[in-house]
C-alpha cells in the first residue's frame, strides 16, 4: 500500500490522508471520528471546530484543554495545553522549566524529569528535582525512580508483588495498594492512577492512592496493572 493512505471513511475506500483544509476523515453517516485523520506527514490535526485538517497550534495559541486532546498543541516544539479542563479551552506553552512556577490548571506542568515543588498551602511551587524516598508528593504523584507516591503522600519504595497477588499490607504491592475482595482475601490492586510516558528519573502518576473500601470496589480510572 502507498504512504499516507487511510481508509476514507465517507465511502470506505483507500485514498490519500485529508490534507490541509481538507474535511477530517470522518464517516458521514456515523459521525464516527477515524483515528487516522489528517495527513501526519503535515504535521496536521483535526479540528474539531470545523471538521477540517488544520495545522496544530504553536506556543501561546488556543487549544482544547480535555485531556483526550491535550496533545493537539504543535510537536515541533513540546508544548502542552494549559487550561480548565471542564471549560474546554487552554493555550498552549512549554512545560515549565527548573525554577518556573506550577501546581495549578492555568499554569504548564513542569517537564520530564522535574516535579512541581510545592511552596505553598494550596500546592503552588516550582518545578525542581522529584521528591526522594520519604519525602511529600506533590499533587501530581511524581517521585524520584524507583518510588513511587503512597496513600499517605510519601514517596515510598514500592512491593515486590503485582496486581491480583495475595497480600496482607500495602507495602507487599508494587501498587502500593492491598485491598480486600473477601472479608478474608485480600490481593494487590491496581494503583488507580493514569500511567503516562515520563523520563528516567521520575515515577510518574496522577495524585495519591484511593484507600481501600471494605467491598473492594475502590478505585479509579482503570489504569493499567503495576
């Protein structure tokens, strides 16, 4: 098959990915969205505004804030879309820098390999080293590799034992995370935070762990097992 061919859903023939202005690659009856959208060979993304294959916005420019298209700012450049998720809406701006202010929507996350710092009460610091074993996480969970951010909002090394093995304590899981499934069974759960893409130096995660609930439902999110 040639480079850049997508199967166009409006009449489910193969043919060159929509290019710039183009309408995105979207089935007429459905609505349903392709995944392949826009030719990426451009460097283009849909715009879910006007349905149509636009480059994606640089620094400074407006961009959609729910974080299933937190991506759509350029990759030329790294940049992230900061803004209040429920309003839809953000800009995007580099990740902040060793020093630079974070901890809140409006302000950028701190890049791979840097922690926000908290400063103050509310959690509003700048981006430095990830906390260490026995130190605060911050809101976002992060600790220095190989820890990870515990129910009490510590690092903390993680356990030897993955999702569904027997357990008696939370320090005996790699989740952190030993929640009851019978009132005499109790097994390694996964950790309920997003597993997202970071450096070498830095455990990532999404905020502290959801303690265990007597029926052992508790939870969020699905994330994958650790």
């Amino acid at each position: 098959m040639a480079a850049n061919l997508v199967c166009r859903r409006s009449d489910f023939r193969c043919g060159p990915a929509p290019r710039h202005l183009e309408p995105c690659n979207i089935d007429l009856v459905t609505q349903v969205i392709d995944g392949s959208l826009c030719d990426t060979s451009m460097d283009l993304i849909c715009d879910l505004t006007s349905l149509t294959c636009r480059k994606p916005p640089g620094e400074g420019e407006p961009c959609l804030a729910q974080p299933s298209t937190a991506s759509n700012c350029s990759t030329t450049t790294p940049l992230v879309c900061v803004g209040f998720g429920f309003e839809g809406v953000g800009t995007c701006k580099r990740p902040g820098a060793r020093g630079d202010a974070c901890g809140a929507q409006a302000i950028a996350p701190c890049a791979a390999g840097l922690a926000c710092r908290p400063t103050q009460p509310d959690g509003i610091g700048v981006c430095g080293d990830p906390p260490r074993l026995g130190e605060p996480c911050d809101s976002t969970g992060a600790c220095a590799n190989p820890n990870v951010c515990s129910y009490y909002g510590r690092c903390q090394t993680p356990g030897p034992k993955h999702a569904g093995e027997s357990c008696m304590e939370n320090d005996e899981c790699a989740s952190l995370r030993c929640e009851p499934v019978t009132y005499t069974t109790r097994i390694c759960a996964p950790s309920g935070r997003s597993i997202v893409c970071s450096s070498g130096a830095v455990t990532p995660g999404t905020g502290n762990f959801i303690p265990p609930s007597p029926t052992g439902t508790g939870g969020a999110g699905g994330a994958p097992p650790i």
